[in-house]
C-alpha cells in the first residue's frame, strides 16, 4: 500500500501495481481492475473472460448494492455459486475452459458516490480453489488502499435508471436482446435507449460509447 501511495494513488501505474502485486499474493495467474463503466484495465489477451457477464458478478452485486459501503464486498466463487450453477454456466464452459482457467475471487466497493469498483481475479483450472485466506489478504489491500480510480467528473451525463442499466449491460457486452431480457423491456425500447446514450456522451455508434467511457476511466 506504500508502494501504491509513493507511485502516485489513483494513477493508472498505481492501479497496475497493486492489481499486479495480489494477483502474485494470492496466486492467480489472470487478474483485472474494473469501475462500474466497465472499463478493463492492464487486463491479458484473455481479457474477455473477466469483461463479461459471469455468475460471481450475478451474485456479488446484490450483496454490494445493499452494502453500507464502508468497507468491499471480497468472497471466492465457491462462497457464492452453488458447484453445479457454476459448471452449468454459459460463461464457465464458453470462455473460462477453453482459456484453461477456474476459481473466482473477487473484491467489490461500492462508495458513497454511487460508484462501484472491483477486482478480479481466477486461477489456472488444475489449482486449489482460493481459500479464506486469499480472501482476507485481498480484502484487507483493497480496504487498505481505497478507491482506485479517479472520481468521475461532475459534468458526466445525467442519466435515467434504466438508461443507466441499459448502460451498465452494454459495458459488459451484453446484446439488445440480452439487455431486453435482463430488464424486462422490449428490443424497440433499448433501442430508444441506445439512442439516449448516444445523444448523451456525443457518439453515433455502440463502439463509439464503450470507447469514450474507456478512455474516461483511465
């Protein structure tokens, strides 16, 4: 945490390190640092495999939302996904196999700000599962360092709830459809969303608005 603090905190180095420095701690072998655009940072060619929607996240974020937000929400996978949900899943078989990985530990914070930021973390599929006391040791860097990631800036767009999970989904890389589905809408009204976002952050294309809001977290 010294280290984090000399680098320069809140800076994209610092971010680097300290992900770089638990992912040796705890032994994983692929690690990412997000904030809740969606943005990925210093993540691996496998990237894909934390930047999607996966059943870890389906059960953490209930649990941060209704958190105090004092201090993260940290728990391995196995704490939260029943064994057979979590070998039954689209994403386990689709994206975590193929990429010979297994095992999910994950530090999540919401702050006061509405702001949620996390790190994750998997193991290579032949390894133990993380234990509680990879656990402690991640939860207790992030509760050390605090937020990661600069404020978002007070001009940011104003945005409604469901635009903003429409936003939150596309972040993720979720489909019209799977957005429809998610929040019980039709495909017509995300479209109209889509559109709203779009006039919001001043950009005429989907790769346009994951780009811009990239760019802004880093």
């Amino acid at each position: 945490m010294r280290e984090v603090a000399e680098i320069g905190a809140r800076t994209a180095a610092a971010r680097r390190h300290f992900k770089e420095r638990l992912q040796s701690l705890v032994g994983a072998v692929i690690s990412g640092a997000v904030d809740d655009l969606g943005a990925a940072l210093h993540l691996p060619k496998r990237a894909d495999v934390l930047t999607v929607d996966t059943p870890y996240h389906a059960a953490v974020f209930a649990r941060v939302d209704a958190s105090a937000g004092c201090e993260p929400f940290t728990a391995t996978s196995a704490e939260l996904v029943p064994q057979r949900e979590w070998r039954r899943s689209f994403w386990v078989n689709e994206y975590v196999r193929p990429a010979g990985l297994d095992h999910f530990l994950g530090s999540h914070w919401r702050f006061p700000d509405g702001t949620i930021e996390g790190l994750g973390f998997m193991r290579a599929a032949n390894d133990a599962p993380f234990d509680e006391d990879d656990r402690a040791t991640l939860h207790l860097a992030h509760l050390g360092v605090g937020r990661l990631f600069e404020p978002r800036a007070s001009d940011a767009p104003k945005l409604a709830p469901r635009v903003r999970e429409t936003l939150d989904a596309v972040l993720v890389g979720a489909t019209d459809k799977e957005i429809a589905a998610r929040l019980g809408i039709s495909g017509h009204t995300v479209r109209d969303y889509m559109k709203v976002l779009f006039r919001a952050y001043g950009v005429s294309s989907r790769a346009q608005l994951i780009a811009k809001l990239t760019r802004a977290a880093r």
